[in-house]
C-alpha cells in the first residue's frame, strides 16, 4: 500500500520463503493467502450499508458481522467487532487531513529535526544491535540504514505507537463512506488477526488502523508479517518481528539486496510503495545513508 502522510505524528512472503518456515509454512500460508484475497476482493463484495455519522454504526456493525463470518472470521473476531466503538477521533482525524506540501528541508526539519542528528540517534541503535540488522540484511537484503530511518521517521523508533483502538479505527474507517471499499479488507484482516492472537482486541494503534513499530495496515500486517523471533506469532508491538516484516515488504515490493537506493535508483522506486510523498521518500534515503556511513 502507498501512503501519503506529511502529517506531524504513521507491507510478503512468498514462495521460495516457505522452505524457511519449518512447522508453521502452512499456518502462515493460509495468511497470506487470506490477506491476499481480502485485498483484492471489489467493493461489492460487501453489502452493509456505510454511513457519515455514527446514527448508523450498530445497524452496521450487525450486517457487516455476518460478512465477517462468511469471510472465515472466527469467534475471538467477532466478539472484537461486536465489541468495536464508533471512533470520534479516528473521524475527526481523517477530517482534518489537509494535502499540504512540504519542501525537502522543510519536511526534514518538521519530522526529523535534522538528517545528521536523526541519524545519529539511529547509529547508536544500529551499533546496539549490530547482530541483529546484520542478519536481517542477510535474508532480505535491505540495508540497516533504510530500517532504522523508517522505523524513526513512523514512530519516533517505537516511542509513539499510537493511541486509538485499532479495532476501533480501523472498523469505523471501513463503515464511513468516504472511504469504505478501501478499508473493509484491512478491517477483515485486522480481525482475523485477532482470531490468530497477532493482534489484542484492545491493542492501540493509529488514527486509520496502522499499527505496530512502522505502522502496517492490517491487510498488509497479515501479508507480509515475520515470526523473527521463532515463537509462533507474529507481533507488529514487538521491535523484532516489525523491523523483519517491514524488511520483507521492501524485499516483495521489488528491493535488491546490495544496490545503491539513492533518488533515481530502483531501490529508491521501492520506497514509494511504502510511502509515495517524495519528500518522504527523499528523507528516508539521506537517512539511511548517513546511517550506513
């Protein structure tokens, strides 16, 4: 998924990975292919009827259940929907967003007060854990740098998460009109999650339902979501599953390992598949290579 966000707060295994996966292949094939069909499934696929105020979210909430049920959503899933508040600030977020446009300098001293002082914050991290990034360049061939810029530039390294409900968020986003056959996949997706104990029914996120470290949608959090911690689950809220997933969705989205990602480049095209403001983009490069140096 593309984003665009200059706002001062925010993607895949595949088949040759599988072979890497031991018992759990299947399990997380069934994800992917889950949130794949999710994904691609037309807006009349869905028939509860979506509304502007909250006048409606009950009668919603009840005919969109039997949807989720019929798309595989299990019990755990649906008490969550069941359970789900109309989001007041969720809406009044997506409101507010305004398409303001931002030079490079300008954009770089809003969110990150300085390239060479941002960067050294996340040298410190990458130095901490060298290990760790190493080996994660190894399987996905994407550079420390481009991690730790990412992860910086959407929550402050992990500092600021979010703090609306994603079930919440995410299910009132896919009941409002404006932009409902956009988000009922993710809404799906984000209660099948719950079903598979990847995501607390209570678990905060951000405004429009994007969750963990580097803020995944949900369709794209079961897509393309890493167990790097071996322990069966895949958790956006823990700092190593999020910085492989994020690793893989640069890796499925067309990233090569060991080329330079500067603006021109392809590795730079890549970008845009996570976030498609330029600026945005720009800055996760100068980032990333400062980082590198």
């Amino acid at each position: 998924m593309r984003r665009i966000r200059l706002s001062l707060w925010r993607p895949g295994l595949e088949c040759s990975d599988f072979s890497d996966l031991g018992p759990d292949m299947f399990r997380f094939s069934k994800s992917i292919l889950f949130a794949s069909a999710l994904l691609a499934l037309p807006a009349a696929a869905y028939a509860a009827q979506c509304g502007n105020t909250s006048a409606g979210w009950n009668a919603w909430k009840g005919a969109f259940a039997a949807e989720a049920k019929a798309a595989g959503i299990k019990q755990r899933g649906l008490q969550a929907l069941a359970n789900a508040k109309y989001s007041t600030s969720t809406i009044a977020a997506d409101r507010n967003q305004k398409g303001v446009k931002y030079s490079l300098d300008r954009f770089i001293k809003i969110r990150l007060g300085s390239i060479n002082g941002f960067a050294s914050q996340a040298k410190k991290r990458k130095n901490a854990n060298a290990g760790f990034y190493a080996s994660l360049e190894q399987k996905y061939g994407v550079p420390a740098g481009i991690l730790l810029a990412i992860h910086g530039m959407e929550t402050g390294f992990g500092r600021n998460m979010g703090n609306t409900p994603v079930v919440d968020s995410i299910l009132t986003v896919a009941y409002d009109c404006r932009r409902s056959s956009f988000f009922i996949p993710h809404a799906l997706a984000a209660l099948s999650m719950v079903d598979r104990g990847m995501l607390a029914p209570g678990q905060r996120g951000a405004a429009h339902g994007e969750l963990g470290h580097t803020q995944f949608l949900p369709g794209n959090a079961l897509k393309y979501g890493q167990d790097a911690t071996g322990d069966g689950r895949v958790d956006f809220y823990n700092f190593a599953d999020a910085m492989a997933s994020t690793a893989n969705f640069l890796r499925a989205k067309g990233w090569k390992a060991g080329q330079p990602y500067g603006q021109g480049t392809a590795n730079f095209r890549v970008l845009n598949e996570w976030n498609a403001a330029t600026v945005y983009q720009q800055a996760i490069a100068l980032a990333a290579a400062k980082i590198d140096s």
